[in-house]
C-alpha cells in the first residue's frame, strides 16, 4: 500500500486499482457475480407472454406474473448491487491495511445497514437521472416531422437524448458518485451521504470523470460490439426464433462478462479517489478510518439528520451501566471507542480506592527495600 494516498495521480491510482483487482481477483469477481446474475436474470424476464393470444384466465395470469417477475428481478437488482459495491469498498480498505477478507465477512459486515445502502441507491438514481427522463418526453413530443426531413428524424431524436440526457446524467452522475462509499466509510444517512459526495468531491470532479471515463468506455464498447456481432449471426436461428428468452440471454452475456469485471473495479478506483479526498482535505489518513475516527466523532447524531426510512437499526449502542453513552454502528469502529468515549463524558470514573491501595503497596515494599 502506498505510504500516501494523495499523492497518486489519476494513472498511479488505475495502477493500484488494477494491482489490488489482479491479487484478489476471484474475490472481487465474486462479489460482483449476484448483482450481475440478477440482470442476467431480467433480461430474460423481459420477455413477456403475447398479450394479443389467447384471452384465458390462465393466459393473463402468466403476463401478470411475467411482469411481477420482471418487478421483482429489477429490486432484486438494486438490493445486490448496493450490497456489492458497499462490501467491495469494505474490502478495499481492509485489503489496504493487509488484512483478509471473504465473501461471507464483507457481506456481514455491510449487513447491518442493508435498507441505508438501498436508499442511497435510489436516492443517486433519481438525482441523476432525472434529466433523461425529461429529455425521453421531450423527444416523443415535439413534432420532428414538420421540423426536418424524415431520414433525419431518428438521428435528431438521438442527438436530442444525448445532449439534453446523456450529458446532464454524467455531469450529476460524477457529482454524487461517491456517496455510497460516504455511506460505509462514514456511516452517515442517504441524505448526508449525498452532501458529503457533493462537498468532498469539489475540485476533483474531473478526476472523477476520467477515472470513470478511461474504464467504462472501452469497456462498454468491447460489450456493444459483442453484442452487435451475436444478433447479427444469432438472431436468424430458428432456436431463438422460438424462444425469445434465450436469445436475450445470449444477447445479454457480453455485458454479463463485462460487469463482472468493470464493476468492482470502479468500486475499487472510486473507494480509493475517496480515501484520497480524505487524506488531502480533512487530513483524515486510511489508519484513523480504520482506527475508528469516524466511529468517535459520530458519538452523537448530526443536528442536520432527521429520522428517516433508511434507520433501519433501532439500537446498536454498547452500553456499560444506566447513564452510559452509546456509540452507533460502524464498520470501522475501535474495540476501545465506546470506553474513550465515556472517559471523556465523565461517565467512567478511575478506581481511586484501587489505585491509592496499590500506591501503599507499592511505597511499603520500597521501604521494606530501604530497610535491607
């Protein structure tokens, strides 16, 4: 691990990214393989029974459960892939320090805050994607046949999205990329996770951009070319012709292969461009993260952050006797926290009837070795 985190540049931070992705690469693609079934998963669900068939009673209960399914997988999807990406950047700072990490712990360890994570999801997703949304209504309103010619149509319409969708959702996606790993690192609510995403990554948001940028675009370029290829050959076969799920299955494969890979590994680089921003505009080092810095200053409850959904645990304290101060739930949190906590609220007195009787112990053996 690098004596420094903020001192790596964009190229030596990829680097480290890719070094630790090499040494714990079954670890990683593991982690990544249930958010990545799940979509695999969806995609087949995506094909629903014709609904111009035959109207049964059984014919529309399987569209019912065909797009139930889809529901479900779609959730299913979101919850994995909160927990991937949270335990991913727990792994990450527990690898830095030289520890060992599994599955089952880093999954264990994140566990604790499942409906937290969750909402820091859908939170990102519709901070960010609002835009698109706009732009897709936008784009089915106007009327783009009295505007220009009909062969143009469709590229206009795409050049619309783009612009008015594509570029916004990137510009919002950098601004609050960071904010899971807010979540665990910091254990904060959705909400400040957000503002702690927006404040921290003020200045780099560059950085952040390219980082994302240099992984994803090759990436997904390697993936819609595969794809491109499998429908060309693939689509006039008679096997796929007469079941439709599995040729979305075969469709969806290059992309399948692909998260496995690019998912951590922008887990990896965002965790690390996070601890960085720690390091250089707080001073906060990876050894106080994992020391419980986080853990003692969250002693007591931000006067900003109100009670919400995504408290999902009622009582995580460790308390020591009636009066004493409880400390929240923390990943990164110290064994001896709780008890420097409550030194320093007074809560826990020193033994003065303990200490006196070994200082006459001690004094009565000094003059016992005087005398001889």
């Amino acid at each position: 691990m690098p004596e420094r985190l903020s001192t790596l540049t964009l190229f030596e931070t990829l680097r480290e990214s890719a070094r630790i992705f090499r040494a714990n690469a079954l670890f990683f693609i593991g982690m990544a393989l249930f958010p990545a079934l799940a979509d695999l998963a969806g995609s087949a669900a995506s094909v629903h029974p014709d609904a111009d068939g035959a109207s049964s009673p059984l014919h529309s209960l399987f569209i019912f459960l065909s797009y139930a399914l889809s529901f479900v997988l779609w959730v299913a999807g979101i919850v994995l892939q909160a927990f991937s990406v949270a335990a991913i950047c727990f792994s990450v700072t527990r690898l830095l320090a030289g520890e060992v990490v599994t599955i089952g712990s880093a999954l264990r360890a994140v566990n604790p805050r499942a409906v937290r994570l969750i909402w820091v999801f859908l939170m990102m997703s519709i901070f960010s994607c609002w835009p698109l949304v706009v732009a897709l209504v936008l784009a089915r309103v106007i009327p783009w046949q009295s505007l220009i010619q009909d062969s143009w149509t469709s590229w206009a319409m795409a050049a619309f999205v783009f612009v008015f969708g594509g570029i916004p959702i990137a510009a919002l996606f950098v601004r609050y990329a960071l904010a899971p790993y807010a979540c665990v690192i910091e254990d904060i609510t959705p909400y400040s996770s957000i503002e702690r995403s927006v404040d921290l990554g003020h200045g780099s948001r560059w950085k952040i951009f390219w980082a994302c940028l240099v992984l994803m675009l090759p990436v997904t370029a390697v993936a819609w070319t595969l794809q491109w290829e499998l429908e060309q050959h693939a689509a006039g076969f008679w096997f796929f012709a007469r079941f439709p799920a599995a040729f979305q299955i075969l469709d969806k494969l290059p992309d399948f292969a692909v998260q496995l890979i690019a998912a951590p590994f922008l887990g990896i680089v965002l965790t690390l461009l996070y601890l960085q921003l720690l390091e250089q505009k707080e001073g906060i080092s990876l050894p106080d993260v994992l020391n419980g810095f986080f853990a003692a200053r969250r002693s007591q409850p931000y006067e900003d952050e109100e009670p919400g959904p995504w408290d999902d645990v009622t009582d995580s304290s460790q308390e020591i006797g009636e009066n004493s101060v409880g400390i929240p739930w923390s990943i990164f949190g110290a064994k001896d926290v709780p008890l420097k906590l409550q030194e320093e609220a007074g809560i826990l007195e020193a033994d003065t009837s303990a200490a006196s009787t070994d200082s006459d112990s001690r004094k009565a053996n000094e003059a016992v070795e005087g005398q001889v």
